[in-house]
C-alpha cells in the first residue's frame, strides 16, 4: 500500500512540474518572448525568440533521435528526392 502511495505522489510531482514548466512557456510566448515556429526543412516545430523559421532543427542536425521508420525518411530527404517517397507518393 505504501508503494502506491508513493507512486501517486511521484505521478501528482511530476505532473504539477510538467504543467508549471507549460504554463509559463505560455505566458513567454502571450509577451512574445517565445514563438513556435516551423523548421524549413523537415517541417518539425521548434521555440524560438526569432519570427522567422529555423533553417534546421535538432531534428535535422541528429538524425538518430529519430524513429528507424522516420530516420529512413529522413536520409531519402537529405539526398534530394521528394519527401512523400521515390515515386512522388504515387
């Protein structure tokens, strides 16, 4: 019993600190401190002080934080064809 306790306490702590930590990347991006922009290359969102969008994300510069299943995408992109696949998604 003791052992749930514990767990439901450690669940209620981390998920008042996710949603304090959220919060105030709200209020950072209301004063415009902070802006949620697009990746020009793989498309990922990104924060940012800037209005522009980012050339490359850390998407883009570490391959492997991908899913293999991504990550195979992902080298086809690098090399120059089309992002929907070898055949243009047909």
């Amino acid at each position: 019993m003791v052992a749930v306790e514990v767990l439901t306490a450690v669940l209620v702590l981390a998920l008042a600190i996710v949603t304090t930590a959220v919060f105030y990347v709200g209020l950072l991006g209301a004063v415009g401190l902070i802006r949620y922009v697009q990746c020009d290359h793989c498309g990922h969102l990104g924060l940012t002080s800037a209005s522009e969008p980012l050339r490359s994300c850390l998407h883009c510069r570490h391959g492997q934080l991908f899913h293999p299943h991504f990550a195979l995408h992902h080298a086809r992109a690098e090399h120059g064809s089309d992002r929907l696949g070898p055949a243009g998604g047909r």
